[in-house]
C-alpha cells in the first residue's frame, strides 16, 4: 500500500475547490482574447578593446559601463550599483520605458545575461554579454534580443543598430581610458 506525506485535509480541500468550481457554472469562465504576433529581433555585435578583460569585466559588470554598452539610463537610486551575482537587480530606463534589469546569467569574467522587464510588461528584452581574452586585450560579443508588435519593427531595429554602434565606441572610450 502507498501512503501519501499530503495531509488528508489538504486533499479533501482541493476537492472541495474542485467540486465549487464545477457546479459554479457560467459564472466562472475563461476568455481568450485575439492573438497579437510580434517578432523577435536579434542583434548582433562584436567589440575589441585594447584592456586587461579583468578591467572589461569589471565595467561591464557596473551599471555605468552595462547602461553605456547598452543604451539604458540607470535610475538615480541605481547609479553606482554593480551585478555581481544571478538575480542582482536594478531599476533603469530605456526611450520612454522605465523598468527592472535582472541578471539572468552569471559567470565570472566570461558571460553575463541580463533581461529588462519594462514596468508596462509589453515586450521582452534580453541581453548577452560574452567575453574572451585577445592578444591585445579583450573581445565582447553582444547579443540584442528583443521583442516588437509594432508595424515599424524594421524601422526600430535600424534604430537600435544605429544606437547599438554608437554605444560600442563610448564603451570602448570608457574601457580604454579615453572617456
């Protein structure tokens, strides 16, 4: 014979949940509302920076160099902040969305994964940072993945793309000593 580690009135519980909900009738309902499609836009980019990886890492890992390499404005109460760990959060912006970075991905001085959830829950996001050690220094590779419901998705990605160029050099300024 089996026995069960569930309380007996825990069973007898959830069976009395499951025979209210039954004889509710059509008072209790579920509604599936229209499907909306999105795409998913990946972008992808390369960095070398002539800098000991410890010091990439290290500016990658704050909330200055990850909003810098990124394009997010970190919230004021955010500012000095630093991932060290899986499941370090901070609060940040992006355009007109504010939201939460959380890191999702951690491993010392090689990879660090990090998912922005915008307050509103409208779209996700997600970033990947791999680092590698060069002759000269350090290399980055940058992965942007997002998702986008709106008619002008391709417009968006330039502009992100756009962004996402600029945002290479001035981490690569700040890295390399030059900002």
């Amino acid at each position: 014979m089996l026995h069960s580690r569930v309380p007996r009135n825990a069973v007898a519980g959830t069976f009395a949940v499951l025979a209210l909900l039954a004889t509710a009738g059509p008072s209790v309902r579920a509604e599936v509302l229209p499907m909306k499609k999105a795409s998913m836009v990946l972008i992808p980019s390369k960095l070398e920076v002539k800098a000991p990886l410890a010091r990439v890492w290290t500016a990658v890992c704050s909330m200055r160099g990850f909003c810098m390499l990124t394009g997010f404005t970190p919230d004021p109460a955010s500012k000095g902040h630093a991932f060290a760990r899986l499941g370090d959060h901070a609060r940040a912006g992006i355009w007109n969305d504010k939201g939460t970075l959380v890191v999702t991905g951690f491993t010392p001085s090689k990879e660090l994964r990090v998912t922005w959830e915008p307050e509103n829950a409208s779209y996700l996001c997600a970033k990947r940072i791999v680092l590698s050690r060069t002759a000269t220094g350090a290399s980055l590779e940058i992965w942007d993945r997002y998702t986008d419901d709106q008619p002008t998705v391709d417009d968006t990605a330039k502009k992100v793309s756009d962004e996402t160029a600029k945002a290479l050099e001035a981490f690569r300024g700040m890295v390399e000593g030059k900002k």
